[in-house]
C-alpha cells in the first residue's frame, strides 16, 4: 500500500487497477451516449446508388451540351428510376436524393434551364457530373464507420439507421454504489434530529455517476438501511464496479473506511494523497470493484469525486482519462497562502485574450456553495499564494479531457 502520495501517482495507480466493464447488445435506438465495444463497417455503398444532390433534371450524354437542346421524356418514380435508361440528348425531371438513370451524365437545377414544349435549354454551363452523388461518395462497402470505444451521438445513430443497423454491442455502464459511513447522517424522506444533518453527498455522486455515463444501483446509509457493512459492501462489490465509501476518511484518529476495506478483505492500494481539500482519500480493490473512499465534507466530497471517481468512470468505458489543463488568468485572485496542493472551485471561460477564470465563494470543504456553476479546479503548488487579481494560474477543466498529461 502507497502512503501520502501525490495526485499523479494516485492517478497512475488508480489506472492500473481498473475494473473492467462487459459487453452488451442493445437496440440502436437506444445507443445513444453509449460506448461501442466493436467497430462497424459499411455493409454497401453510401449511396447505393448514383443520386440527384438537386430537383432538376438528369441530363444524357449531348455533344456540345450548353447549345443543344434535349428531349424532355417525363419525369422517373422512385419504382422506374433504378431501371430507367437515358439515351442520348434526353433529360427527365428528377428529385434531390433520387436514383439517377443509366446513362445520366450530370444534373441541372431546375431554375438553369429554360422549359419550351417537349424541349429543354440550359441557361447556363454544365460539366459532367454536376450535382451528383456518385454511388458510394459517402461511405464505401467495407470502410469503416465507427470505431469501438467511440460515444454514440446523435450524428452516429443518424449513420446507424442510414445503414440499417438495428442493434449493436456496447459496454455496459459503470455500475456503483454509495455507502455513506456518517452516522449522523440521514436520507432523503427522514426528518433529521439534534445533531443529524440531511445528506446532500450521495444526490450530488448520483448525478455526477450519472453525467458520466453510469448508474448509481444503491444508495447505503447503514443506520438506516440495516445489515452488516462487511456483508453489505462485500455483496455490492459484486454487483458494481466502484463503491463510493461517504465518510469515515479520518474520524477519531481512525481511518473507518480504510478498517472497512481491510474486514473485508480487500487490497488496500493507496491511502491519502497529498491535496487539499480531501487529503485523506484512499482506493481499494475488491474482486472487479474498485472501492474510492471520498471526503464526508460536500465541497471536499466533490473534489475527490472529479479527481478519483470521475477518470476511472471514463477509463472504464476507454474515454479519455485526463483533465485538460490550461494557464488561465484569475479575475479576483485568492487571499489563502497553502501548504500543501490546493484545489480551488472556479469558473473558467475563454475570452479573445485567452482563458480566464473566477474563484467562486464559499471555499471551505464543507460547503457547496463553490460547486454551483464550478466548471473548474485550479490548481496551487505547494506554498503558493495567496494569488492576485489578474496572475496566471494553472486550471484543470472539468469538461476537457485528454488522453495523456502531457500539456497543450
């Protein structure tokens, strides 16, 4: 077990013993966000066929096309256009997206052509192939469509359906549980009492689990839902992929969810990591589930979350795994000197100059305030600040992800 490391090694460490998620097969329909498991090729061509890009008219092979007029022969339906020939000199009307005839040579608009009885002019040059898609011009039978590990999004179920592909493999989502070890803390639907305070960690990981594609499948308050914890956790550890332990991290100078992975057999990996807020988080290995023990504290609770639980949810369903940092300028600076790593809520943005970001109120662990609107960390060295209005600051973003530490 790894003691009082720093981010980067818990990182490489976390990485290391990730879990694993398993395959399975879903409708098209229902893809939507999910990650594929196995890449798709195109079964045919895209289009099938050669296909009018305008309403106009399919224009036969002409010497001297731009003078001399074509016979007009009816317009095609869509049962008649796969079949049809056009001879030479000919033209038919046709729609944008329809199969263009056998021995069609290029496809006039119908505002550039001039309509006198059973004959039509142009008004303007055409050149061979004008305004067709040639069969194939989008995809190519056997070429590659979407590779696995790639998020389904509407652009993709847009390409499904193109090609007719009814169901495909994904991975499953990261399935997790929530145990919240606090004592004084009660769920939703109970009135607290002296002392006992409602709990706001376990909605706030549920919708975090959520955003990153997962599902929450318990919620665990051992008071009050009953059962050994030892039995609990050792039976959602079979069901999940990552437990999330709320609490406990260091309480009356024992580590209780450290003691907890320990009962029950677990690997410890690391144990707290040099960072503030949230200092004594640590991570274990049960089975296939990775177990994360977060700060109790809701605004330290939060940075743990996006620290730990957040890259492995994304390594998991093999998405990007690193923040994106960048250097950004800080609108109202800090007051605060740290000692060690301070991660600091902001809200970054991008200006003309370049990026900036604010410092939002309530700073204190325990407080959730900073987390509305959050959509960034800052990141203060060891000994750093406190940080003026307008100095530069390095920033990790928390909707950016990148697949390597290495800067932009």
């Amino acid at each position: 077990m790894y003691e009082d490391i720093d981010l980067e090694q818990a990182w490489r460490l976390l990485q290391e013993h990730s879990p694993s998620l398993r395959h399975e097969v879903v409708s098209a329909t229902a893809a939507l966000g999910r990650i594929l498991a196995q890449t798709l090729y195109a079964g045919q061509d895209l289009p099938p066929q050669a296909q009018s890009a305008v309403d106009g008219y399919a224009l036969g092979e002409n010497h001297g096309m731009d003078n001399n007029p074509y016979v007009l022969c009816g317009s095609l339906s869509t049962a008649e256009s796969a079949s049809a020939v056009l001879d030479k000199g000919h033209a038919k009307a046709v729609n944008t997206g329809g199969v263009l005839p056998l021995g069609t040579v290029a496809v006039i608009p119908h505002e550039k052509v001039s309509v006198k009885g059973e004959h039509l002019y142009l008004l303007g040059k055409v050149k061979p192939g004008d305004c067709i898609k040639r069969a194939g011009e989008d995809f190519a039978r056997n070429e590659r469509l979407l590779t696995a590990g790639t998020q389904v999004d509407p652009t993709a179920l847009g390409l499904l359906a193109a090609f007719g592909i009814d169901v495909v493999e994904v991975l499953e989502r990261p399935r997790v549980a929530i145990i919240c070890l606090a004592d004084n803390i009660v769920p939703r639907g109970i009135e607290p009492g002296s002392g006992q305070m409602r709990d706001s960690n376990g909605p706030m990981l549920s919708g975090f689990v959520s955003e990153q594609g997962g599902i929450t499948v318990a919620l665990h308050y051992p008071p009050h839902t009953g059962g050994s914890l030892n039995i609990v956790l050792q039976e959602l550890s079979r069901q999940t992929e990552l437990v999330l332990l709320v609490g406990g991290t260091y309480q009356d100078g024992e580590n209780t969810s450290r003691l907890l992975m320990e009962d029950v057999g677990a690997q410890v990996i690391f144990w707290g990591v040099s960072i503030q807020p949230g200092s004594h988080a640590g991570a274990g290995k049960l089975g296939n589930c990775l177990l994360l023990s977060l700060s109790g504290n809701p605004a330290a609770c939060a940075v743990n979350y996006h620290l730990y639980a957040a890259p492995v949810m994304r390594n998991l369903q093999g998405m990007p795994w690193y923040y994106r940092q960048v250097t950004a300028r800080c609108r109202n600076g800090f007051p605060k000197k740290t000692g060690s790593r301070r991660f600091v809520r902001g809200r970054a943005c991008w200006q003309n100059s370049g990026w900036e970001v604010e410092v939002l109120p309530g700073q204190k662990p325990s407080m959730l305030r900073s987390w509305l609107g959050c959509n960034a960390l800052i990141d203060l060295p060891p000994g750093s600040g406190p940080i003026a209005e307008g100095e530069e600051v390095r920033v990790l973003l928390l909707t950016d992800y990148t697949v390597s530490l290495v800067e932009d």
